[in-house]
C-alpha cells in the first residue's frame, strides 16, 4: 500500500497540477468519508450520479446529489457501527443501479471493509455461487449489504450454502435516512483499508486485493492528471460493471473525488443495446467514457442497422480502452464510422490497469494519437520486441 506520507505529497502535486479550476479538496483530506462529507458541504445540491433505469436517455432516472449520498451513507454507516461492523468485512450484492454506491460508502462511513461481489444467479447457482462462497470464506465476510429484492431471494442460497445463511444480512434500501444523525465519524487514516477487490480468479480461486483509502486517492489523482479531468468541465458516462474496479474506481468514485457528475447505466442496458451507451453521450455531453475493447466493437457492427442521424460525439474528448488486448483494427473501425457523428480519432486513449495496482498504470498522453506497430510474433515469445511489416508472422500491438 501507498505510504501516508508519500501518498499526500504525490496527491498535492498530481492534484496542483490537474485540478486547476476547480477547488482543491484533496490535499485537505486523506480519506474517501472525509471526501464526501466536504462535497455535501460545498457542492451538496450538485448532481453527482444520474442512473438511467432502462439505459435509454428518454426513459426512467434515478439522480442523486452529493448531499444525497452522503446522507445514506450516513444512515447507512449508523445503523452498521450500531451492530460492531467497524473492522468487518461486508460482501456488496447489489443489481446494478446506485444502490450499490450507498452500500459501498456506507461501510467505509462505518469504518468497515467493502467486499464488491457479483450477486449469484439464482438459474446457475451451480456456476456462480462457488465462487461467492469462496470470497466469503476468504475474506472473513460478517454482512452481506444488499436490496430487499435480494434478500428476498437469499433463500434459494441457505441450503447450497448455509455458511452464507448466517451471516448478517442488510437491506439497505430500506435503511432510514433519520438514522444520518446518530452516525459518528470513524478513527480513518490513509492507510486504512477501504475494500477487497477480488480478481477474476480465471486460473483458480478468486484473490483479494486490498485496497487503502490512501491507494484510492492516488490513483484518482493519477487518472485526473493522464486523463485531463476539470472538476468544472467533465461529465462521465459509464455502463460498466460497479463491482468490477475499472466501473468503482473510474466510474463511480472519480467523479465523487473530483467533484463533476456522471450519467451511469447498467452493463445489461448496454449489452441488450450497446448504441444506448453513445446515445447517453450524445445527449449529457459525455466527455469521458470507454471501455474494454469489445465494447467499441460491438458499436461498430450494431451502427450498421442503426439510425445516427441524431447522434452528436463531439463533446467526447476521452474514450479510454483497456481491460483487455486494445485493438487497432477496432479503432480504427470505430473512428471510420463515428467520425461523421462528431467523433475525433485523437480521443481514444489506451491504457493498462490491474486491481494490484488499484486501476490505472499505464496509459498516453491526452488528444495526442495513439501508438501501434507490427512486431514479429516469434520474436515477442522470447521477449523481445523486433518490428516488422504487416504478415502472417507479425502480431499488431497498440502501445499503452
């Protein structure tokens, strides 16, 4: 974890540096409650988050302010200090919407750990409930933070997995906001664990990585500067996954640390109909927003049966790339058919990231066009980068 000394130097110059002018609030706190709870001060009726239910900008949504979420986190934090979950860890079994982001600020407003968790499909239990039971079991879980919806359906798991039966389970949904006024701030310091984020475990058990209010900050501050966010100018788009760290620490909890708003809907939404995602930009004016690369590809073959008439990217001035192989050919098959809806080419931007490291590692420079080449295949298995000429022996790679 990042050390508290070395992280409040790297946040006052990251944050000098990037935030320009918007106000500093980050050199003034060293922890994500602390950070809320200035928001709601100065910027509490401010729209943070707007949801939209169906993923259609014509359709339902859910917005919340800064006050908003700090007043279920407060309720929410009361009611879990009351039943000793300071030092707990909470698994986060939420369907997607902002629920989760009062679960999740909730435990950090009650000092304990966030453990962000995909809810098990009742129709293959067989499929994804190991690997629930698994995280539970690894990580000590004592709560389980989710809807009422949910909870209803917890009775299908007790039989498969009595273990997760008992533990405590918390509806937050129906948590009373009147209950903000008996929580008590927690004894936080930069090191401090905020959450558990597990990884994929594709080649065995999930792993948990921990991750600090102090690994928070900073690679919010590090995204902010590679990704030229403004506190006054930027507004998010997302669809992706909340549990996943790419949709929680870019997503959900930049713009809460950077102070700017951010429209949201789920990755159902978008997977039913990925033009819904550049519809939303379209028309909040997204200026930051991406993806994995497939995302980008699933556009481009959709637009092909798609009216676009109304489509207007031209606000989009960062569309990030990363989570998986980041493809040439992709971009530039998107940029080809986006271009005469307002799309520039300058604005992707790839880059690389890995729970260990919180998110963000490496990426390019902002508006500047990316790098990509073609090296010998054989060459790369030994470790060694050789370029060479398109051909069946050569693999394309974009530099991150």
């Amino acid at each position: 974890m990042v050390r508290a000394a070395q992280a409040f130097c790297l946040l006052r110059d990251l944050f000098m540096d990037s935030v320009g002018n918007g106000e500093n609030l980050f050199s003034s706190t060293t922890n994500l409650v602390d950070l809320l709870c200035l928001r709601a001060e100065r910027q509490g009726t401010s729209r943070l988050y707007r949801f939209l239910e169906t993923g259609d900008v014509d359709g339902p949504i859910e917005e919340w302010s800064f006050a908003d979420l700090d007043t279920r986190a407060r309720a929410l934090g009361a009611l879990l200090q009351a039943q000793g979950a300071a030092g707990e860890r909470a698994l986060l079994l939420y369907p997607p919407g902002l629920e989760f982001v009062a679960g999740f600020m909730g435990c950090l407003y009650a000092g304990a750990i966030a453990v962000p968790c995909y809810p098990p499909d009742p129709s293959r239990l067989d499929r994804t409930l190991p690997r629930l039971r698994s995280i539970a079991q690894d990580c000590g879980a004592r709560f389980v933070l989710t809807t009422g919806g949910i909870l209803e359906m917890s009775e299908f798991l007790t039989p498969q997995a009595p273990e997760l039966g008992a533990l405590q389970w918390v509806a937050t949904d129906a948590v009373p906001t009147f209950l903000a006024t008996e929580w008590k701030r927690p004894a936080l310091t930069p090191e401090s664990l905020a959450f558990l984020q597990y990884t994929s475990g594709s080649t065995g058990n999930p792993k948990g990585v921990k991750v600090s209010h102090a690994n928070i900050l900073h690679n919010e501050a590090l995204i902010t500067r590679a990704f030229g966010l403004e506190a006054s100018r930027s507004h998010g788009v997302g669809w992706l996954p909340m549990f996943h760290d790419m949709g929680l620490i870019g997503k959900v909890l930049q713009p809460l640390a950077l102070g700017f708003e951010c429209t949201l809907m789920s990755p159902i939404a978008f997977l039913q109909r990925p033009l819904r995602w550049l519809e939303a930009i379209s028309h909040f004016r997204g200026t930051s927003s991406g993806g994995p690369n497939f995302a980008f590809e699933l556009c481009v073959r959709k637009a092909k049966d798609a009216d676009l008439s109304r489509l207007d990217l031209s606000s989009w001035d960062l569309a990030f790339n990363g989570a998986e192989p980041v493809r040439h050919e992709t971009m530039e098959r998107f940029a080809r058919v986006f271009g005469p809806h307002g799309f520039r080419r300058e604005a992707f931007y790839p880059c690389y990231g890995l729970a260990e490291t919180t998110l963000l590692v490496t990426g390019g420079t902002k508006g500047a066009p990316y790098v990509h080449g073609h090296y010998d295949a054989a060459s790369l298995e030994r470790g060694a980068a050789v370029p060479t000429g398109e051909g069946p022996t050569a693999r394309g790679l974009v530099s991150s």
